[in-house]
C-alpha cells in the first residue's frame, strides 16, 4: 500500500516536472509566432493587438491543429492549459490595470452625456438585434441546446453582441496615441460601461440557467459596492503614496507590492462575484494617484506585460476556438447576417449617438469603429456561454467569426477615417507651422 502511494507521488512529481519544462518551449513558440505575426499583419496596416489575436488563433485547432495535429499536441497537451490559462489571466489583469492608470476621469466629467449616449445606443441597438435573432434561432438545437429557453438564449445573444473588446479598444487607442484625447476617453467610457452592462446580463442569464437568483445579486450588488468602495475611499487614502512618490522620484519595492496586491484583490473580487476580473484591475488602475506615480507604474509594468504575458492571453483563447466548424452554406449565410447585425446595432447606432451629441463626422465614425470591434472579450462570454451549455459549438463558431472580423477591420477603417499615428502628427506640424 505504501509503495503503490509512493509510486502515484512519484508520477505525479514527473508529470509536474515534464509541464514545467514544457512552459518554457511553448512560452518560446508563442513569443516567436507572435513576433512573426505581427510583422506580417503590421504591413497591412493592422495593430500589434490584432495580431496577436490572428497568431493565438494560428496555435490553435484552426489552423495549427488542423495541419500540423501531433506538433500542435505536443506543444499545446490538454494538460498544460490550466498554467496557461492563470498565466494569461496575469497578463489582461495587468494590462487593464494600467489601462485605468492611463484613464482621465477628467475627460468624461466634461463629455459625460456623449459617454452616456454613445453607450446606450452600443447596448440597446446591438442587444435588440441579437435578441431577435435569438427568438428566430431558438427552435434550432444545432444552434441552442433543447434546454436553452427562448428568454434565456435572446439574453444571452443580446449580451454576446453588445459586448465591446475593451481591452483591445484600450490597446489601439494607446497604439494610436490617444490614451488621454477626449476621442479615446469617450471611446473607453462608453466601451467599459457598454461591456460592464453585458456582463450583468450574462450574470441574469447564468442565475436563470442555474435556478440561483443569487448569481445575479452578487455580481451586480459587488460590482457597484467595489467600484464606490474603490474610487471614493480607496482612492483617497492612496493620495499621500503618490506624495511620497513624487518626492522621492522613484517608486520603492515595498509600494510596488503594496499597489500589486491591491489590484490582485481587486481582480479576485470581479472575478468572484463573476463580472470578471478585468474590470476589477481597471477600476483600481482609476484609483491610483496620477503624476509621477502613475509615470513609475508605468515603466515599471508595462514592458514585461506587454511583450511577455500578455500574448498568453490571446493564445490560450485561439486554443478554444474552432473556426471550421462553420462548414455549410446555411451556416455560412447565418455568419454573415449575424456579421451585418452586429455591425448595424453596434457601429452605426455608436456613430449616430456621437452625432447627437455634436460630435463631428470624422470623430464620431472613429468612436463607431472602435465600439464595433468585439475581440476576445467576445471570445470569454462565448466560452462561458458554450460551456454552460446554454449555446451549441455551431452557433459558438458563428460568433467567434464576428468577433474576428469586426476586430480585423477596426483597425484599417479607423485610420481611414480619422488618419494613423504618424499621419495626424503631420497633419497637426502643418497646422502649426
């Protein structure tokens, strides 16, 4: 008895030790494609964010698992996914969290009623649309499981295509250089709030799928207390850490962890109460003391986050999605009416917001294309989506298709509108000149 116990430790110690050395080479062939990738796709004009979406669904059964299946299992085993997934994790919740360090309160406090339209109609025009077609929809259970009730499956595809991809907007806006412009805070305002909304539908739809009416307390309930906890109290006791910063002109170790853990907890609070910890991290990045202390922050975190951890995100999805199973003309034509609706409910009806509100024209179609790009945020609610049985691999495959394209294209038509990085700089030295 004790030597068979001795033997499974030991196994089990083997197993652990092969993923161990394992993480390394798939660390090396993810950071390797994506550079490759991104090469490639930045001659065509698209953001080091879109591709590292494109390479993450390249590793996967997509493509890599199609063509190459024994080097994709032997790279990618079932069993190392867990250590990618908490890895990838680690990534968007830094990420994010120094996306909120960048964000100008300031900014929305001046434009609030634009943020507060332009959301709206990215919520309440995309929601409709997809409800509907989920009402037409439902009766397939190729597409919605039998158990899937018609309010639950119009909730959930009105969620799944209200959503914005908050952390890639956020990311093209830094590329762009427009992290503390009024077009990228109204364009961060209202995506943060448009996918905030999505995921207390979802958190609705999980607790009516579940019976648990708690699910739905939970998340809403927490989400409003974190977020007034963390802006009106913690925010103010974090004022004499940015004095100090400031004095002293570097950030110390001990302040560093100190800020690490608090955006830890944030993001297992989120997480918990199942908005997800993305906004978590954001929130506190709001909270942080401006000025030198978010400049450290900054230099500190963002190297390493960007060209190491967060690529992992981006893998471990294109792990789970599978392209090809979009493979009839019928589901095909439904992919293509899904792609029109989601563009119609959500950059259009975003354009026609900002219009309202005097936005110009080319600011306002900026903001539309920006707000109609889903992204992998996408990718999370359909996962959950799919797991939770609540929609079929074919109609989780059609989706994945929309995310990826409205993506793909956000990136190309929003210099076209409103002109790349290097054409507004310029454009702004004529001005001046």
């Amino acid at each position: 008895m004790v030597l068979r116990k001795q033997s499974y430790q030991n196994d089990e110690l083997m197993s652990t030790f092969d993923l161990s050395v394992l993480f390394f080479l798939q660390m090396a062939f993810i950071l390797g494609v994506c550079r490759v990738v991104g090469i490639l796709f930045s001659k065509m004009g698209q953001s080091q964010v879109v591709s590292e979406m494109i390479a993450g669904v390249v590793m996967g059964p997509s493509l890599m698992g199609w063509l190459l299946p024994a080097w994709s299992a032997y790279v990618f085993p079932l069993e190392s996914k867990p250590i990618l997934f908490a890895l990838s994790q680690l990534g968007l919740v830094l990420y994010m969290f120094l996306i909120g360090v960048e964000f100008d309160l300031g900014l929305i406090k001046s434009r609030w009623r634009s943020a507060a339209s332009v959301s709206s109609a990215g919520i309440v025009a995309p929601f409709a649309l997809g409800a509907t077609l989920a009402w037409f929809l439902v009766g397939d259970a190729s597409l919605f499981p039998l158990k899937t009730t018609a309010a639950q499956a119009m909730l959930f595809m009105g969620a799944a295509m209200s959503i914005t991809a908050f952390p890639m907007l956020a990311r093209i806006i830094f590329e762009q250089g427009l992290s503390k412009t009024s077009l990228g805070t109204l364009a961060l305002a209202a995506g943060s709030i448009d996918d905030a909304v999505a995921w207390c539908v979802l958190a609705v739809v999980l607790a009516s799928f579940q019976g648990n009416p708690a699910i739905a307390l939970y998340a809403i309930g927490g989400g409003v207390l974190f977020g007034l906890v963390t802006l009106l109290v913690i925010r103010r006791l974090l004022v004499p850490l940015g004095q100090q910063v400031a004095t002293a002109g570097e950030m110390g170790q001990g302040m560093l962890i100190f800020v690490l853990m608090l955006v830890m907890i944030g993001a297992w609070f989120t997480d918990y109460i199942q908005i997800y910890a993305v906004f978590g991290a954001f929130i506190m990045g709001i909270a942080m003391p401006r000025g030198k202390f978010a400049a450290e922050l900054h230099r500190i975190i963002y190297p390493l986050t960007t060209a190491f951890l967060l690529p992992v995100f981006f893998v471990y999805s294109g792990l789970n999605t599978k392209i090809g199973l979009v493979n009839t003309p019928y589901l095909w034509l439904l992919t293509a009416v899904v792609l029109l609706a989601a563009t119609l409910g959500k950059g259009v009806a975003c354009y026609g917001a900002a219009r309202w509100h005097g936005e110009r024209h080319r600011e306002a179609l900026a903001v539309g294309t920006l707000m109609n790009a889903r992204g992998l945020m996408e990718l999370i609610i359909l996962n959950i989506g799919l797991q939770r049985g609540i929609i079929a691999p074919a109609l989780f495959a059609i989706m994945v298709m929309m995310a990826i394209i409205t993506t793909l294209i956000a990136t190309p038509i929003f210099e076209r509108v409103y002109g790349s990085k290097a054409s507004r700089a310029a454009r702004d030295e004529a001005l001046f000149l």
